[in-house]
C-alpha cells in the first residue's frame, strides 16, 4: 500500500513540475483538435506558418499590428479586437492598401467559421476591413463585424478582395458586412455572387455629393451612396484607339446635372451610366421648342445608357451640333432598359449640318433595346422621339418610342426595328404638315414613321429600313399618316417590310404613302 501512494505521489509530482515547466509556452498542435490562441505574438506565429492548423482565437491587436499575413492551410474562428494605440486618423482608400486586419498570403487557403472581429470608433478609421484576399482562396462561412455605430469616419468591411479576385478564390456564406471590391475587379460574377448574398458592396469609387466630382475625375468611376446635384462632369478626351474611359454607377440614388450649356462627351471619351437609379439633366434648351441637346457627343464618343430612368429639360441626347468642329462622326448611343422622358422637341437626335454635301456627322451608331422614349415638347406639341438623319446605323429591338410629331425619323443611313411600336398622337398643332413638307429637323410629313428624302438640296445619301413586327399607330387620323417613304436626286430609298407592303399606294388619302420615284421602293422581307 505505501508503494502505491508514493507512486501516486511521484506521478502527481511529475505532472505538477511538467505543467509549471510549460506554463509559458504555447499550445502544441494535436492533429484534428482545435488551437486556442490568446496573444498576439502567437496568432502572427500560427497563422504566418506554412504548416495547416485549425485554430480558435480570442485576441486583442493594435493597429500598428496589421495586417497579419495568413500562409498554408488554415481553418479559424474565434474573436477578435481591434485597439487602436494613436489619434491619427487613415482614409479608406489608403487603408484598404494595407490595414486590413488579416491578409491571405497568394498561396495560402483559408477558412473562416464563425469569426467575429470587434473595431471600436478610435480604430475604425484605421481598419479597411477583416480579411483581405487576392489570388489566395478564403471560404468566408460565417463573418460577423461589430463596430461602434456612431463612428462614420470610414467603413470596416467584412472582407476585401483584390482586382484578380474571382469566385475560384472566394467563397461567401454568411457575412454580417460588407464585401469591399475595388473599380479594378471588373469580375461580373463576383459582383453578383456577393449581391445576391445579405452583404453589401463598398468601393474605392463609392461617393456622394461632396466628393462625386473629385472621386470621378480621379478614378474614372464612380458609384453614389447618395443623391448627388453637380453643374458638370469631369471628362477629358482621348484619342482615337484609346479611349478616355468613365463609369456612372447610380446605385439606386438620383444624379442631378444643372448645367449652363449642355453636357458633352467629348472626343474619344466613353461614359457608362447605370445603376437602377434616375438621371436628371437641366440644360440650355436653346429656343422654345428645346432643340438643344442636354448631353452632346462628339467624334468618337461613347454614350452607354442602362438600367436607369433619364428626364430631361430639352432634348436628351444630340448627336454632333451645327459646327464643323464639333461633329459626332463615328460615335455610339447604347440605350439599353431604359426610361427616357424628354420635354425637349427630340430624346435622341443627330445634327446633319454638312459642308459640300458632306455631314459633320456621319458613320455613327445607335441601338435601342427594352426601353420606352417619350418626347413631351408642349410648344406646338412639336416632338419626335428618334431623329436619324445621317449614315450609319440605328438599331431599335424590343422599344416603344412615343411623340406627338413623328415617332421615327429615318432619313439616311441602315434601321433595323424589331418586336417595337412606334407611336405618334399626331397631336402636333403647327402649320408645316403636308406631305409636300421636307424641310429640316422634324419639320417633314406628320406620320408616325417617316423613311427617306424628298428635299432637292440635303440629306443626299441612301437610306434602308427593315421593319420585323412592329407596331405602327398614329392616334390622329386627319391630314396624317402611319408611314411616308420617299426619295430623291437619284437616292435609293428602301422599306423592307412584310407586314406593312401591301398597304402602300400612290394616293395621298392611304395610310401608307410612297411616291413614284423609281429609287423608292417597298419590298417584303425573304422568307
């Protein structure tokens, strides 16, 4: 029996002196269980190793101690809290370069169960966000950021990605943040991958009022977090074969332009605008009918307009102008899901001022699809929602263009309109109305569609349009018509249509009218 105590006695010793021995050191790595880590100098070691390690951590870090690099394998959960140890302040667009409390090495895989990361007001300023990723591989299953409410000096996302980020590398689950994106990533499934998940998505081009201008002109991007009113925007030209590119994201917020003059995209500049939101732009009108564009493209320039509702005080958008040097010549209109109301004569309109026969603008294209145009001019109710008068090509798929004038005009260059109405109230109440009235701008026969030229001096060049079931109305059947298609000075002018063609005669009292020129002609679509 003593030797059994004494054993016993031995063996409680031996535990004893090996437990204080050990005190100090950290714990050992025992396959398949899970590491508490509870110092910062540890959680650098752990996870800054190659080797993989499950961990569990409950720790408190300074700012000056981020961004902690995480290499190999590793699973982790736990808590963490930030403390900032200085007054100083650090923007979010220079902390989202480096304060990011941890960091997946390039090479290194990550998972993250159930992490929670405490930023106080003091340190929030100082931290971009938890986990920062690039080409590495985070599984971010369950994340949740808690910062003091009160603090708006910056936003402490979740996780942030890097420009070569792409679903390969990052995995969402349950996020309680945001997921930062820099305007770089230009990865569409991501984007749409963390927006259909509960987080929100914050950008180094995110701005509101104060800074939309700035933001703009140095990023070339921009994405509103709230309504923002400006009297212009900060665009420069390019050159041909490279183009000054800039992004409009609305994000749902409503963007005001008051400007003196008119909105220009200048030479070799494209501007995308989308976004969910609504577009406002307050112009020189330029007379009482509202002629004057609001937004102007020149030569070279690219409009992109989606997903967004644009109101204007005068015409929408022109298409080049009365001068030589400022022609749109090569320049693109991309309406796409799109509601357009203009108070203006026109929504779109291109400007056929020519020096020897030869218009300023020429060569541009326009494509309409899934949007709804509406020229609204009160004056004369003098309004017509599409104006194509130059070369090149319109393109309108799945569209309803109304106006009280014309709804389209085609008097030059290729149309192509499918599964699209075009219609006209006929509602406009000035004098030029006949047939015989070719004159400029809109002031041609009162029909819903007018096709081709009957004016000796101008618009001298051929004109095409297919028609692939549309809808044609006039809704004023006096003194009106549902389509004119003319020609002139040895000009062909060609109607391909199926569903319309029959209808055509040579009296003026048809709904359809065309004359007798041979150049004019009216055909069914091959079958």
């Amino acid at each position: 029996m003593k030797k059994i105590r004494i054993a016993v006695v031995i063996m409680l010793f031996a535990v004893l002196l090996a437990s204080c021995t050990n005190q100090n050191q950290p714990p050992v790595l025992i396959t398949g269980q899970q590491q508490v880590i509870r110092n910062v100098d540890e959680l650098k070691a752990k996870l800054g190793s190659a080797s993989s390690g499950s961990y569990k951590i409950d720790v408190a870090v300074s700012t000056s101690d981020i961004p902690i690099t995480i290499n190999g394998n590793k699973d982790i959960k736990g808590s963490i809290f930030v403390i900032d140890e200085a007054t100083s302040s650090l923007s979010l667009e220079v902390a989202q370069a480096g304060k990011n409390i941890f960091k997946v090495a390039d090479d290194a895989s990550v998972s993250i169960s159930g992490l929670t990361a405490t930023i106080p007001a003091g340190a929030a300023a100082k931290v971009a966000s938890v986990v920062y990723v690039n080409t590495g591989k985070l599984d971010a299953r369950s994340i949740t950021v808690v910062t003091d409410s009160t603090s708006t000096e910056t936003t402490v996302s979740a996780v942030a990605v890097g420009a070569d980020t792409t679903l390969d590398n990052f995995n969402i689950g349950n996020i309680n943040g945001s997921v930062y994106i820099p305007a770089k990533n230009t990865n569409d499934a991501l984007k749409e991958k963390v927006e259909e998940s509960s987080s929100g998505i914050v950008s180094d081009v995110d701005a509101g009022n104060d800074d939309f201008s700035s933001v703009l002109a140095e990023m070339k991007a921009v994405r509103l977090t709230e309504d923002v009113s400006v009297d212009s925007l900060p665009l420069v030209a390019g050159s041909e074969g490279a183009l000054a590119e800039y992004a409009i994201d609305l994000n749902g917020h409503t963007l005001t332009i008051a400007t003196a003059a008119s909105v220009i995209i200048p030479n070799y500049c494209s501007l995308d605008i989308d976004g969910e939101g609504t577009l406002v732009v307050k112009g020189n009108k330029g007379d009482e009918w509202g002629t004057n564009g609001v937004i102007g493209l020149l030569e070279g320039s690219v409009l992109n307009l989606s997903d967004l509702t644009y109101n204007s005080n005068s015409s929408s958008i022109a298409l080049g102008s009365n001068e030589e040097g400022k022609n749109a010549k090569s320049a693109t209109l991309e309406i796409i899901n799109c509601t357009i109301y203009s108070e203006g004569a026109y929504v779109v309109g291109s400007n056929a001022s020519a020096k020897d026969s030869e218009p300023y603008t020429r060569d541009i294209n326009v494509t309409i699809k899934g949007s709804t145009l509406t020229a609204g001019n009160k004056k004369d109710n003098d309004n017509t929602a599409v104006l194509f008068n130059v070369p090149g090509t319109l393109t309108i798929e799945g569209s309803t263009l109304n106006a009280d004038r014309q709804a389209l005009i085609v008097r030059g260059g290729n149309a192509t309109i499918k599964d699209s109405t075009l219609h006209s109230t006929g509602d406009f109440s000035g004098s030029e109305v006949g047939i015989s009235s070719w004159d400029s701008g809109n002031n041609l026969p009162l029909s819903a569609l007018v096709v081709g030229n009957k004016n000796s001096t101008a618009y001298n060049y051929k004109t095409t349009c297919v028609l692939e079931d549309v809808n044609i109305t006039m809704d004023n059947q006096e003194d009106t018509y549902d389509i004119v298609v003319s020609s002139c000075n040895g000009k062909s002018v060609t109607l391909t249509t199926s569903q319309y063609a029959d209808n055509f005669t040579n009296k003026e009292t048809s709904r359809y009218y065309t004359d007798s020129e041979t150049t004019t002609v009216i055909q069914k679509s091959e079958v």
